[in-house]
C-alpha cells in the first residue's frame, strides 16, 4: 500500500499492535506518514504489547473493535458521536 498512497483516497484507520511481528508498526507509520503528507484523512492508533491480532488483553480487544464500529459510524452513517468522544474531539 505504501507504493500506492496516491490512490488512497478512502478515510483510513490504521491500528497496528507495537508487537506485532508480522506487519511491523514500522509499516503502518510510513502508509500514515504517506497519507498525511498528501492530505488524505488517515488516524493511527498503536495497541501495547498487541501482536497482529489485537486480541491480548480484554481491554485493547474490546477498545479495537469498538473503534472499528466508531469508524464506521463516523464515515457511513455521519455520525462521529462515538469517535470524537473517544478522542475528545468536537
């Protein structure tokens, strides 16, 4: 996808375990660096001790998934309620 950020032009969210050896974070911070130099709506979030399925603890389990359904909410169904309290946004 890094190669190809040009074509990006769908809102993104990129949430990447800082264990992950699989796809290491490395990766998911150039596409977000990528994306943001060229303006296009990209939010990164990095889970602790997460390996690539986000499914260690109860708490980044259950914060991953309820911020997958905040993100679709907040781009198809235009409501960001959930999302912008999550981050304290307005």
């Amino acid at each position: 996808p890094l190669f190809r950020a040009d074509k990006i032009h769908t809102p993104l969210l990129l949430l990447h375990g800082d264990a992950d050896s699989n796809v290491t974070p490395g990766e998911s911070e150039q596409l977000f660096t990528a994306l943001s130099v060229l303006d296009r709506t990209v939010e990164m979030v990095i889970f602790p001790n997460e390996d690539h399925g986000i499914s260690g603890s109860w708490e980044n389990r259950a914060g991953h998934r309820t911020m997958l359904l905040e993100w679709f909410d907040r781009w198809l169904k235009d409501d960001s309620t959930g999302w912008n309290l999550r981050w304290n946004e307005e």
